[in-house]
C-alpha cells in the first residue's frame, strides 16, 4: 500500500535567472499525494521536510521562498541532486 501523505509542497529552481526557489505546488491530504505520485511519475526524488513544507505551505504558488528559507530548501535540493545523480 502506498504512503498516505498529509502535506506535500514542490519548489521549482530558474537556473538561468539565478533567483531564489519559488513554490510551484503545495496541497494537503489528496493533493498532496498527487504532487508526490506526479514527481515520483517524472523520476523526481521525494524529500521529507516537514518543516519545510509547513513553512511553504504560507506562500502561494509561484512565490519566491523567503530568505529565512534558504539553508533549509538549499539542502532539500542539494539532496535532491544527489539522488538524481546516483539514479
């Protein structure tokens, strides 16, 4: 059976412009597990931060993070890439 999440957010990273992270889908409960099942569809690694996404879950889609939010959203993606990497 799969795991039922309760939260879930997704960050989207503009390499090219070079600014910060911004949010590009955050829900709770069914969409939450949709945001999981589409990343997971793509081969995109699930990361579990739970305070993490309760801090994303106060911005709406498209917003940047906060500056509060870089170490910890940093380390989310450096993360992220490792597990890329090693697939």
């Amino acid at each position: 059976m799969p795991t039922k999440y309760f939260k879930a957010a997704a960050l989207s990273l503009n390499t090219i412009s070079g600014s910060a992270p911004s949010l590009a889908a955050s829900g709770e409960h069914e969409i939450a597990n949709y945001i999981v099942e589409c990343a997971q569809r793509y081969g995109i690694p699930v990361v579990e931060k739970p305070e993490l996404c309760d801090a994303l879950s106060e911005l709406e889609i498209e917003e940047e993070i906060p500056p509060e939010l870089y170490e910890i959203a940093a380390a989310v993606l450096q993360e992220v890439g490792a597990l890329i990497k090693r697939s």
